[in-house]
C-alpha cells in the first residue's frame, strides 16, 4: 500500500538469541535524586549468555556516546545497556553481533508505601492488594558516583513468595517487602510481610482506590471485633465481683487466666485496628 518494504534477515543462533518484538520489561526505584535502582528487567531473548550493564546520562549527553561495549573481567562481551536520564530510562542498547541497535522498553518504577496489585501472584489468604515496605537494593547507578558509596546492597526481609514467569538477568532478582492487606471476607487478620516479585505487583489509582475500601471493610470489622470482646470482658468482671467471696483457689486462677488472654487479644485487636494505609500515589 505504501511502496516497498525494506527488510534483511539475519541468522540466530543461541548465542545470538532471539530478540521478540514485545517491549522489554523494566522495573525501578528513583532511590534518591540523580540515583537509579535497578530492580528487574524481562530478557526477551533465548540465548544463554546475556549480560547487562547500567549507566546514568548527563542531561545533554547522547545516546551515540555509550555505544561502544567492552568484555567483562570474565571475557564476556556486554550484550544489554540500560541508560538511564533524569530518573528514568532513557533506552535500552543491544549488542548483536557487534551491531549495536536501541530496543523497546516499557519502564515501571515503584514507591515505598505504593499501594499495589498482587492478585496474579496468587498469595495467601487470596490477598488482593499489598503496601510496599521496603525496595532492596540492586543495582545502582548515579550521576555522580560518589554519591553510590551511600548505598550497599540488599536482600528482601521476608518469606519469598511467588516467582517471575519470565526470564531474567540472574543478579536482579527483583523480590519488594510488601505487607498483604488483610481480606476481610477470607481472614480478618493483621497485615501479613512477605516478599513478592515485582513484576508480579500492577500499580494504578483504581487499583490503590479498591484497596483503601478493602482495608476500611477490614478495619470497621476489627473494630467491632473490639467492641464485643470489651463488652464481655465487662461482663466478665461484673460477675467475678459478685463471685470473689464464694470462689475457690482454682476458680480464682482460670478466672485469672481468661482475662489475662482476653486481654492481650484485645491489645492485639486494638494495634491491628489502628494500622494505617499511607497514601502514595503511583
């Protein structure tokens, strides 16, 4: 329909790879100005080597002066560069067969205290929705690199849930600390920590709205839960009052007993009731 069609063909092999047409996966933290924390990236190729290398852009720097890719100190060639500028990535650098080409991206960075959705990771007590905790450390890159000695890398803090679906660079890992909101319908608990891959994670202000409602349905049930074991505590020690001349040793310690536990499930009742959402919007 429009002229002809400009094409070549190109072999692949396994140490090539194959490139799919699909953006590339990119998730990251802007940990702090000038300083990018890489987290994960999806590999959209087959090959069995594919390493990457992550540089931070001066505001007029070009794309042309970081073509040139070097071997490893293991003698492997560099086969993905990630640039990153003013807190995002910039573009994506592949080496093939010493051809140097940009590839298609689709970045996503995360907040700690970001309200997510972690329903296709498929986690305990049917969780919907998470808060992030904490982001570990990965790999780093900043404008000025003196600033990179502020930082050492870190590992996630809880029980690793879920796994990536797609292939990844080994050394980014990309698990974020999370606490599950609690699903009022399936286990009015308190919020569970755990570890999930962020690729696994959907951020987006309806997602976030959904949550503050689901925590809220949460929260008003905890809070009835409350009221009813304070009642009968009241009622408890109403009778025991009347009782105390005409009780036994035995009766006094498992009367004891009974508040001392109501007690301390009423404390932690009252924490869990007043545990908050920050809002971060995405």
């Amino acid at each position: 329909m429009f002229g002809p069609v400009d094409w070549n063909a190109e072999k692949v092999d396994d140490e090539y790879a194959f490139l799919t047409v699909t953006p590339i996966e990119v998730y990251g933290q802007e940990l702090a100005d000038d300083v990018y924390n890489l987290l994960h990236v999806h590999i959209p190729s087959l090959g069995e080597s594919a390493t990457v290398d992550l540089r931070y852009m001066k505001k007029y720097d070009e794309t042309e002066k970081f073509m040139k890719f070097e071997k490893d100190i293991t003698g492997t060639m560099l086969k993905y560069r990630i640039l990153i500028q003013n807190g995002c990535v910039k573009t994506i650098l592949y080496n093939f067969r010493g051809k140097i080409r940009e590839l298609g991206f689709r970045e996503t960075k995360f907040k700690v205290g970001e309200i997510v959705d972690v329903t296709r990771a498929k986690l305990p007590d049917n969780a919907l929705y998470a808060r992030i905790t904490a982001i570990p450390i990965q790999t780093l890159a900043a404008l000025d690199s003196e600033k990179l000695k502020a930082f050492e890398r870190t590992a996630p803090n809880y029980e690793l849930m879920s796994f990536c679906k797609s292939r990844y660079f080994e050394e980014l890992q990309g698990f974020i600390d999370v606490e599950l909101i609690p699903n009022a319908e399936e286990k009015p608990d308190k919020f569970k920590p755990v570890s999930v891959p962020v690729c696994e994670c959907v951020k987006g202000i309806e997602g976030h709205k959904k949550a503050q409602a689901l925590f809220q349905k949460w929260k008003d049930k905890v809070t009835s839960k409350c009221s009813a074991l304070v009642t009968q505590l009241k009622q408890r020690l109403d009778e025991l009052k009347s009782k105390m001349g005409t009780m036994n040793v035995a009766e006094k310690k498992s009367s004891l007993e009974y508040l001392q536990s109501s007690d301390a499930e009423l404390m932690t009742l009252s924490e869990n009731e007043s545990n908050g959402v920050d809002i971060v919007f995405p």
